[in-house]
C-alpha cells in the first residue's frame, strides 16, 4: 500500500513537472518568435499599432486551441504562419501559453 502511495506521489510529481516544463518550452518560443510583436505580456504597443488583437483579450483567449494554432500556422492579416518554421509541438506549446496570459 505504502508503495503505490509513493508512486501516485511521484506520478503526480512528475506531471506537475512535465506541465510546467511545457509552459516553459512555450514560453521560450514566444519570447523567441512572438514577442517582438505582441509584447512580452501579449499586449504589446506594436501588434496594436499593426492592428492585431491583444492576445489576453477575452476575444482571443474564447478561441478554441484549433483556432489560435490554425492562425499561428497559417498567420492572419499582417502576421506570418510559422507552419514549417516551429514543429506542431512548439506551435501547441505557444498556445498553452498564450493560455497563461488571460486577463
């Protein structure tokens, strides 16, 4: 009994772990590849003067995971895609992170 304990303690260690290691990998891309232009915070001066959206705005955060990586492959309006420069998992890591910018 003991032991399962330990290892349901461990297995909930390690997802705590592994989640936060994911917001962190979408962090980096985003600091990497979005920030310049959304801002560090999502609400950056340029994308508001490119006319895009804040991305902590209730707008943006009620999309569904499909539609902020669709966009962030394929762009929209002035922004660029990133199908072919990110891997699907970097592109979904930056979505778990734009999650963690709501207001």
């Amino acid at each position: 009994m003991k032991l399962v304990a330990k290892a349901t303690i461990g297995i909930m260690g390690l997802a705590l772990f592994a989640g936060s290691a994911f917001a962190d990998a979408g962090a980096d891309v985003y600091k990497a590849k979005c920030a310049m232009c959304h801002g560090a915070d999502g609400a950056g001066a340029m994308a508001k003067k490119m006319g895009s959206q804040d991305l902590n705005s209730p707008e943006v955060q009620k999309m569904s995971d499909q539609e902020l990586t669709t966009i962030i492959s394929n762009g929209k309006g002035k922004m660029t895609g990133f199908k072919g420069k990110l891997t699907d998992a970097q592109i979904s890591d930056v979505v778990k992170h734009l999650r963690t910018l709501k207001k």
